[in-house]
C-alpha cells in the first residue's frame, strides 16, 4: 500500500491528482439487489467487509445487517426490516463520516450507494442518494451546467447537501443546501415522504438532515451555468515558527477580505510549511487577484506561476484520495476575522508545527452564503461567518492512533479556550460537549427536534449526535 499521508494530498493545494490505488478493503464487490430493490448482507456474507469499510480506519465498528438499496421501494424495505427486528438504523452514501456516524454497531446501515441515478432537464438537476462529487461533475459540466459543491470527488453528494456544502464556488452562489429545491425521504417507519407536499422537509435537509431523521432517496437542484475555466494561483512558506505563521495568518484575513465573490482561498498549513491557493472564474477578477497575491506572497519561498484550466481538468485537481485512511479531523470553528483567532492562535500553530502529520486549514466563506434570504428557508445558521477552519491529522498505523487522537484533542482544548464554539455540521467531533448548539443553534436544533418527533418519533435513525426527539 503506498504511503498515504495529508501531505501527499491535501486537496486544496495539490500540484497534481495523485495516483493513488484503491485500498483492498474499499472495493466492494458486485452486489444484485433482489426483486424487492434490497439485498441484506450479513457479517459472514463476502461482500459485507466492502460495505463495512468506513472511509475512516480510524472507525471501528460492525454492524449487524448492511441493507444494499437499489431504489427507494428497497429503502422502505430495509426501513420495515429495522423495526420488524428492533434494529437502529444509520445511514451511509459516500461513508466520509469524520466520526463514522454512517456506520454503527450491532444495528441496520442503510447503504445507499447504488442510487446513483441522474437527470437534466433544462436548469434542474435531479440526483440519487448514492451520487458522488465525482460523478455530478462528470455529469454536468459537459452538459454545460455547474451545482455549487465541494471538491472531494468520492464524498456523497446527499451527505455534503444535508449539512450544508460549500466549495470553490459557493462565494458567488451560495451553498449546496441552497440550491436543494426538493426531496424525497423515507422516514423512520418507513413511509415515504416528499417536501411538495411538506416544507418542514425541505427547509430540515438545507443543512440539518445528516442521518437525523430519514433516508433521503433522491434530491432536487437548480444549477447554474457553469464556468468555462477555473484559474489558480499558489504561494508556499516554508520552515515557518508559530509565530511567522501566525503574522502570515493575519495577513491573509486581511487580504481575502478583498476577495472578489467568484474567488475563492485556502490557507493550509501542514507541518511548519504553508500553501495558500486562490481560485476564481470571472475573467474581470484576474487583476484584483493579482494584487492580492502580490501582498500576499512578501517573503514566500515559491509563487507557482497563474495556471488557467478548462474546469473539468481543474476540478480534478482537487478530488483527493479514494482510499480509506486513518485519520481524525474536525471543525476547527468559524470565524468573523483574524481577530476571533488572535489570543491563542499562534499556540495552536505551535502545536500543528510540533504535532505529528498535523494540520490546520481555514477556508473562505462570505459572499452569496451569507445572504440573509437564504437564512430562514435553510436550517444551516452560519451566515455572517466568512471563514471556516478544519483541524486535521492523519497517520498511517492503528498503534498510532491514540496519540495523534490526543493530539487533536489537545488543539480543540486551545480552540474552546479563545471561544470558538461554533462548528460546521459536516466536520463533526465527539469532543464537541455543546455539540447540539455548535452546529445548529438554539432555536434551529428545536426546529429539528420538530421534525424528528414528526418523521421518527420512534428514534429508530440515528448517531450519537444526532437530533433527539
């Protein structure tokens, strides 16, 4: 198995896709659902160790049944099966769980990947549960159509969409959540529900449906025209101490705060070294652009030269591993500006520099997402956050995971202690203690408490930070 660390291939800043082999234990084998749209895999079925498999090694579990839906009759099914036999259901697409929640023990796991149906007609693109990032760009952008998404390739697109989804994209358009226009779900008894006929629904899965309260079985966009190519400009500082890294952070709050909508940065510091990435798609961005790198880049060890891609190779760039690895990342909070960072930044820097295959990402927000519009119609809350920080580690070993968990921990201490106590649903941690309130805030979280006493008021679906009745 090659060497598969985050410095070979963080996604936003790689040079190139690397060729990465798919991990034996993540190639599933062939599985033909029966007549009833559901094949039920046991432990002691061969193909159950695929689909068992999270995309987290760090995950340890072994459900009972894994339920192979071909289509939404066969998740019914699979839903009517749970119940008849006590079982608890959790929900699993793409299976990128940062804490596993798509998995469980002992229970039912409705596997959902098979649902990869999709359709265009005209603006409005319809996508099975089981449709990967991969898979809807290879669909719309030759047909000339772009749906504001992340750029993980093997992510679920249901999964991405039901917490919310941001990406390159999401400044000029908002987020993916925002662009949902209609579900369709099988509850928690295993009726089948549509958000034409319930807008509590709709409303739910814009950013607060993850394994919650039912099976999603096919999602409704609108899209939009999708841009012919996707430039990218890069800067690296190496050898940095925390405090350089901290005065480079600063700086780049300062410059991204100009960023024209279409633009989009990362700033990724893996070890002591920093890559910062700018992307953008108006052609009447590439001067400010410019100017922004050139503040940006004062004292950095390289400056790629501006690349300019047509957007079907660009995105590739950033689709990552397909793998399974061992790792444990999570929301590293949001922030207004530099200044929610500035009483202990550079001591979390210090310990991303000192740590072991450790790194903090910040990505920028802001734009069309925090159009107060969009606010009361989705259950995603943080609009008026411009950026977003990931907290990452990865290693290659089960002995090593305790340490570099402990190491995580340590970082997200140093995080709660300056007051960063808002998180994005989709980067989950159990190390959240106000986890409810973290991702969706008083009033929304009683919202969906609503909704789950309304689509499973038997708590049947669920994770051990799900929505409680």
């Amino acid at each position: 198995m090659p060497r598969l660390t985050r410095r070979r291939f963080v996604g936003v800043c790689s040079a190139h896709v690397a060729a990465l082999g798919l991990y034996p234990g993540w190639v599933r084998a062939a599985v033909q659902p029966d007549a009833g749209g559901v094949t039920f895999l046991m432990p002691s079925d061969g193909a159950y160790p695929g689909y068992a498999t999270p995309f987290n090694m760090r995950i340890k579990t072994r459900p009972a049944v894994i339920a192979v839906c071909r289509d939404e009759q066969g998740v019914a099914s699979a839903v009517r099966y749970a119940v008849d036999h006590g079982l608890r259901i959790a929900v699993k697409s793409g299976g990128h769980s940062f804490e596993g929640f798509s998995l469980n023990d002992d229970g039912l796991v409705v596997d959902v990947s098979l649902m990869d149906r999709q359709r265009l007609e005209g603006e409005a693109y319809s996508a099975g549960a089981g449709v990967r990032l991969a898979q809807a760009y290879d669909f719309l952008l030759p047909r000339g159509r772009l749906l504001p998404m992340g750029s993980c390739g093997s992510v679920g697109l249901s999964g991405l969409t039901l917490g919310g989804g941001y990406g390159l994209f999401a400044r000029r358009w908002g987020l993916t959540c925002d662009h949902l226009t209609g579900v369709r779900m099988v509850d928690g008894r295993g009726a089948v529900r549509d958000s034409c006929d319930d807008g509590a629904l709709l409303w739910a899965c814009r950013g607060g449906g993850n394994g919650n309260f039912g099976i999603v079985t096919e999602m409704r966009f609108e899209t939009r025209p999708a841009p012919e190519r996707l430039p990218r400009q890069r800067m690296r500082f190496r050898s940095l101490t925390a405090g350089r890294a901290a005065q480079l952070c600063e700086r780049w709050f300062t410059q991204t705060a100009r960023l024209p909508d279409d633009a989009f940065s990362a700033f990724v510091l893996n070890g002591s070294t920093l890559t910062v990435l700018i992307t953008w798609f108006d052609p009447g961005s590439a001067a400010q652009v410019q100017r922004i790198t050139e503040a940006m880049a004062h004292g950095a060890d390289s400056v790629a030269d501006p690349a300019n891609e047509p957007l079907a190779r660009a995105v590739l760039r950033y689709y990552g591993a397909d793998g399974p690895l061992h790792f444990k990342n999570a929301s590293a909070g949001y922030y207004r500006g530099f200044d929610d960072l500035r009483g202990g930044i550079e001591g979390v820097f210090r310990s991303v520099i000192d740590g072991r295959g450790m790194v903090f990402q910040i990505n920028t927000l802001g734009g069309a997402i925090d159009d107060p519009a969009k606010a009361a119609s989705a259950a995603y809350v943080h609009r008026g956050q411009p950026y977003l920080g990931e907290l990452q580690c990865y290693w290659e070993r089960d002995s090593q995971t305790e340490d570099r968990v402990a190491q995580v921990a340590a970082v997200q201490r140093q995080l709660r202690d300056i007051g960063i106590d808002r998180h994005y649903r989709n980067y989950p941690s159990l190390f959240f203690e106000d986890w409810a309130n973290a991702y969706y805030g008083d009033d929304t979280y009683r919202g969906l408490q609503w909704c789950k006493n309304a689509y499973d008021p038997d708590d049947r679906i669920g994770h051990a930070q799900s929505v409680r009745a």
